[in-house]
C-alpha cells in the first residue's frame, strides 16, 4: 500500500511539473539582445547589426521535441538611456537564422512618427512557424534598421521578442 501511494505521489510530481513546463511553452517565451549603434551612423543607408540568440532547447531547458508551432508573438525596442528619442528610426526591420536556415523576416516597422519616444512596437511580419530556426543549434537575430539623420550620439537599445509555441502532445 505504502508503495502504490509513493508511486502515485511520484507520478503526480512528474505530471505537474510536465504540465507547468507545457504551461510555461505555450503562454510563450521571451528573447532579448542589445543593440548599440554608435554615433556617426549615416541617414539614409541601411545598417545592420547581429547578434547570437538562444535555440529553444537553450532558452527553456528544453528538448527540441516538446514544442512546436514556434512563432513571434510581438516585438520590441526600447532604449536603454533615458531621453533617447526612437523617432530617429526611418525603418527597423528584424531578421532570424539558423544553422542550415535561410534569414527570415519576423518583424518591421516602417514611416515611424517623430513623436516616438523610447519605446517602438514592431509589426510582426510572418504567421509562419519558426520551427526549423529556433530549434537548430545556433539562430542569430539580425536589426537591420535606417535613419532620418545621422546619429550625434550612441544609443544603447534592447530588443524583445517574444515567440509562442504549443507543447507536442
């Protein structure tokens, strides 16, 4: 008797905590990376900047095999210093790879208001699953991005994306 109770507590145990890890997966999960771009950046020319990202397998802990359907929920910029005026930006355009993957565009912005301050949503750009990106081993995030004027100053900003995906059953 005292084995069945154990058993069905342990069983318990392990199902919770698959259950919170499938939670967590499907609300979603966040990636962030920093940008800087350094003052006498041109207007009007297109820059860009890369970075590394995390696989999914590196972000969450968890095997490849334990999610799926894996696309950008939203997008981000927000300046790291404070009176950084993002309405600077003509366009901001963010691009995802992975190890044998071709660049996709996941999110831009294009025509941004003068009146933006620090912080710029970006339109996601793709229904598309991120699969095959996310889970190679390595993805990097690519900004590329062009200004109105030339920048005087650095700027310093972080980007956030944020991805949802489903558990496998």
């Amino acid at each position: 008797m005292k084995n069945a109770l154990l058993t069905a507590i342990v069983v318990s145990a392990f199902a919770d905590s698959c259950s919170t890890v499938q939670s967590i997966v499907q609300s979603g999960f966040p990636y962030t990376t920093n940008v800087l771009i350094s003052a006498g950046v041109p207007a009007n020319q297109e820059i860009s900047s890369t970075s590394a990202a995390n696989s999914i397998a590196t972000s969450l802990g968890a095997s490849n095999n334990q999610v799926k359907d894996i696309r950008l929920s939203s997008a981000k910029i927000s300046s790291m210093q404070t009176g950084t005026n993002l309405g600077n930006f003509r366009s901001v355009k963010i691009y995802l790879s992975g190890s044998g993957t071709g660049e996709v565009l996941v999110a831009s912005r294009n025509d941004i208001s003068n009146a933006v301050t620090d912080n710029l949503s970006l339109d996601p750009a793709t229904t598309a699953t991120l699969d095959r990106i996310m889970k190679s081993s390595t993805v990097k995030v690519r900004v590329a991005y062009v200004l109105k004027n030339a920048a005087t100053t650095d700027m310093n900003l972080r980007v956030a994306l944020m991805f949802s995906s489903v558990p496998v059953n």
